[in-house]
C-alpha cells in the first residue's frame, strides 16, 4: 500500500466513526452519513454511496461507510490484513 493510500484509508476510518449504521441482515446495512443514507452489503464489499460508485473498485480504499460495516460485523482487522498482505497471487 503507497503512502497516499495509508492516508487515505486513515482519513476514511476516522470518518467512519460518524457514519451510523442500521443492520438489515448478517451482512447488509443502511449507512447514515451527512449526506444522505446508503445500502452497504459486506457480500458484495459494496456500498450505494457516490464515493464508493465512482472512486472505489476491487482492491482499492473502501468508502467510509463500507468501513463502519466492517467494523459493525468485527471484521476490519481481517480486511485491513488483507489490504496489507496485497492481492491474492
């Protein structure tokens, strides 16, 4: 992970901390963030949120929301192993 991306998943999980989650299912949530409220589905690693839409994909900084889920469902430590193991070979 590059310096810039460190930075950018540090200023995302402090955000994270603002956003309040309501839990639909095991792995569903609403997120309620100051712009509005969005579907996070840990199955899918996705969020309806624009940050997620256009900034994030498959291997990139999770959006803030998507962040508060994992935290919700204790897997964070799990995902940011992973982030810092890199891609799979």
């Amino acid at each position: 992970m590059t310096v810039g991306s460190s930075c950018m998943l540090a200023d995302r999980a402090r955000s994270s901390a603002r956003v309040r989650l309501e839990r639909i299912d095991q792995h569903c949530f609403i997120a309620y963030g100051s712009s509005g409220e969005y579907l996070v589905d840990l199955r899918e690693m996705s969020c309806e949120c624009p940050d997620f839409r256009y900034r994030c994909g498959p291997g990139d900084i999770p959006c803030k929301h998507l962040i508060a889920a994992l935290r919700e469902n204790n897997q964070w430590d799990a995902y940011l192993a992973g982030l810092q193991r890199g891609p799979a070979s």
